[in-house]
C-alpha cells in the first residue's frame, strides 16, 4: 500500500483488465490481455497490481481492443488524501451503446465484485444515473471516501461489448476540496478534480486487432512566434465545486475597463455567397499520432490537446510547441471551434464582414464562417473606435475571454439554452444580467465548463491555450 505518511493528494488511474464473457457452450472464454497504452508516461505492467503501489498516474488516451461478444472490466482506482471527506462522488460515462454496463439480469455476463467492499460501495451508486437518451451515460456513487489519509478507494465496472465500433469511457472523481494528480514519482502534476479517458477499440470476432499507425503532424494552422513557451501544467487550475464536473480552466476576475463588451452586430450589407468545401465533423473515433509537443507531456489537459492536434482542429505555436499557457486570440479560436465542430465554410461573394479582417488575412475564412452561422459576432461602434478600428469590426487579435469562448462553444455544439430554476445562478459573478450568463450557465449545465472552489467563475480572464482545447473538446463530447 502507498505509505499514508506520503498521501495528502488524490492520485486516480484508469486501468482496463482482462474480462470474460460466457460463450454459447456455457463455458467462460477470455478475451485478450490488452491493457492501455500510456502514450508519455511509465508503461502499464502486464498484470497490474491490486495497489498504485507501481504506478500512481495513467495519462490520458490508453486505448484497448475488444472482441464483440465479450465483456471488458474496467477497474478505477483512487487514493484518497486527507483533503477528501465522505460524500464525495464518483462518475463513469461512456459514450454510446456499443458497450453496455453488466448487470446480474444479463445472460452471459456477471458483474465482477470480489477484490474489496468498495467494488460493492461504487456499484450500490449505479442506481443513481442520469440518462440524457443519447447513450451517454453517468453513473455517481453517494458516498467515497472516509476522509483517512491515505484511504485506498477502487471500483470495478463490467461493460459487454455489443457492436463493432469505437467508445470512449470517462471515469471522474470531484471534491469540493483542492485535490491532486500524482505523476509516477509522486510528484504533483495538478489540482483538478481527475478524469481520465480511455478509449476502447472494438472488433468483430473474425477481424484481428488493427494496428495503429501515425499521422503526420498537423501542419496547416499558422505558426505563432509570439506566444512563450509556459510550463507544462497550469497551476491554479481550480477544483469543481457544487455539481460534479470536469475542471476545465481557470478564470479571469472583473472585465478590464479596456475590454468592450460584445454585442451581436449587425450583418454587413455585402451580398452573401455560399457555402464553400465543408470541414469533416471531428468524432470520437481513436485517430492517434505521434505528440510532437514537448511541453504538455505532463499537461492536466493533455487528451483535449491531443485529442484535437490528431484531428487537424489545432496545432502548435511551432513544431515542437503547443504553449499551452500563452493566450488564445479571437481569431485562432474563430479557426479552432469552426473546424472542431464541423462548420460547413462560407465566404461572402464579395468584400468583407469585418474592416479589419480582410480576404488576405490568415482567419478570414474561418472568422466569416463563424459569423454567417450566428456563433460569433463583432463589436459595437464605439469599442471598434476604442481600439482604433472602423465599424464593424471584429478584433481578430484581442485575447478571447473565457467568457466570449463559452458562448462561442455553446453556440457551435447547437446547445439548447438553460437556466437554474428561479433564474437563480451558479457562480457568484455571473448574475442573470451578465451578458453571457444564459451561455455560461448552460455550458455548466452540460459539463463542459466549470468554476472555482471559491464559488467564481471569472469570465473576463483571457483563456489559455490549453483551457481553450479542453472547453472545444468538452463542447464536441457533451453536444447534442
């Protein structure tokens, strides 16, 4: 067991191992003993231990291959620190049918529970589930966690695979409390609530395990040169508060007496044109690539960058740079959520939206798509004179707020507008009278964005570039 002496912090690992499914013949066959890749971290030994004693943090994106008809166990392991207390919950998500939850009134699979209580504690929480009707399902468990130092917590889930295909489960611990990733050397990497993902390939009976190959390195976004190259981990990622979620950023304070407030402007008179090629949606299909990026390796939002880098949506400031602290500018985001979300291209048939987003400029496809499918919009005339541009304008290089990028992904994912019952609020500086308040609540609503322990959400901060991967990749998982 990991020393209690050594564990203030949460170390979570996902763990996918051998399982069995009961053949026609009544006899149990194995499936194969593929385990996840850890694709910039310590390797997964072939037959894990039943402690972190070897391995503290799986990174993000293992992806495992299983045969149709059989079933697949996924152990989830936790280490609990002191800052954890009883009642904190547990999430298992994943993402369609093609893998379904093993219960004891399903012929040919058996739901496994024999390791610890605690298999039993999680399993007694499956009751409480939310179904949105589209396959994605979350599991929560009522109570875990005792709040000792170093309390070893695990849960074991049975899934049966029922179709070819390709899912992608999520597996979420959330405490009020500021909590820990550990990495390999018990070294702090940091202080979200943890998810992992990991991917599950999976193949007819007849059809051998695919082999993986590379993708070249996603070369056609413009390279930046201005942005420094941060640190790997953001440091002050905050830790999901109230409802269970996925801590995506951290946030900004007040809105600088400097930074207009957006307002949707009018369409230019110019006569519009058409749809151009159409971008591919991006899926949840595993595409993988080699990570060409040498400072998100230990990044909390490694698999969003990843994730997105694999599908052409983003890439680096240079070829071996994601810079995942720098600042996201309004035009780079425009690129990134019309190409994330699928965004059929349009250009106007002559001229221009924006005076100061012309033809020639890097962005002018993606910036006047974005703006003929209503998800983005420019600024008013006195900002656009504030900054020193000629209405309408749109100020492709004024840093993004979180904010702005919240209302731009609802907007993008097609999300249906929500607000608390009451028309009360979430975060304590987001009144119902904030501008983005009706998108910033329904992305909270829809897991895709999250706040601050102390009860904030920060909207007018700029957004880094890792935050902006992890809030498109939430908005493509969690759309409708």
């Amino acid at each position: 067991m990991i020393s209690r002496r050594i564990i203030a912090l949460i170390g979570i690992l996902l763990a996918l191992i051998v399982g069995s499914a009961v053949s026609s013949n009544g006899q149990a066959q194995a499936i194969m003993a593929t385990q996840p890749t850890a694709s910039h971290s310590q390797a997964i030994p072939a037959n894990p231990p039943a402690t972190l004693d070897a391995y503290a943090h799986l990174v993000p994106g293992g992806v495992v291959t299983a045969t149709v008809g059989t079933s697949l166990t996924l152990d989830l392991y936790i280490n609990s620190g002191s800052n954890i207390v009883t009642g904190q919950q547990s999430y298992l998500t994943f993402t369609n049918s093609l893998l379904q939850v093993v219960n004891s009134n399903q012929p040919g699979c058996v739901l496994t529970n024999t390791v610890t209580p605690d298999y039993t504690t999680f399993e007694a929480g499956l009751a409480n589930r939310a179904d949105n009707g589209t396959g994605e399902i979350t599991y929560a468990s009522g109570t875990f966690g005792s709040g000792a130092v170093g309390d070893f917590r695990v849960a074991r889930i049975t899934f049966c695979a029922t179709a070819a295909g390709d899912a992608i489960i999520h597996w979420q611990f959330s405490s009020p409390r500021n909590s820990e990733i550990i990495d390999n050397n018990s070294a702090v990497v940091s202080n979200p609530a943890l998810y992992q993902d990991v991917i599950v390939h999976i193949i007819s009976a007849a059809t051998s395990t695919p082999t993986r190959t590379n993708t070249p390195t996603i070369t056609n976004t413009p390279t930046r040169t201005n942005t420094p190259h941060p640190t790997n981990t953001p440091a002050n990622i905050p830790t999901r508060t109230n409802t269970p979620m996925r801590t995506n950023t951290p946030h900004p304070t007040n809105t600088p007496a400097n930074t207009p407030t957006r307002t949707n402007t009018p369409a230019p008179t110019n006569t519009p044109g058409g749809p151009t090629n159409t971008p591919v949606v991006p899926t949840l299909t595993p595409t993988d690539c080699p990570n060409p990026f040498v400072d998100i390796n230990n990044n909390v939002f490694y698999f969003a960058i990843h994730y997105l880098n694999c599908r052409s949506v983003i890439n680096g400031t240079d070829a071996t740079h994601y810079s995942p602290g720098g600042t996201s500018t309004r035009a780079q985001f425009a690129k990134v959520v019309v190409l994330g979300f699928g965004t059929p291209f349009y250009t106007p048939s002559s001229g221009q939206s924006f005076t100061d987003v012309p033809p020639s400029y890097f962005a002018y496809v993606y910036i006047e798509t974005g703006f003929h499918a209503g998800i983005l919009s420019g600024f008013d005339a006195p900002s656009c004179i504030a900054h020193g541009a000629t209405y309408p304008c749109y100020l492709p290089n004024l840093a993004i707020t979180r904010g702005q990028l919240t209302k731009l992904v609802v907007n993008a994912g097609g999300y249906q507008p929500y607000t608390p019952t009451g028309g009360g609020q979430d975060f304590s500086d987001v009144p119902p009278s904030y501008v983005f308040y009706v998108s910033i609540e329904t992305a909270y609503h829809n897991s895709i964005i999250n706040g601050y322990p102390d009860g904030t959400f920060r909207p007018n901060n700029n957004t880094r570039r890792d935050e902006m991967a992890q809030i498109v990749y939430e908005g493509i998982v969690h759309r409708p």
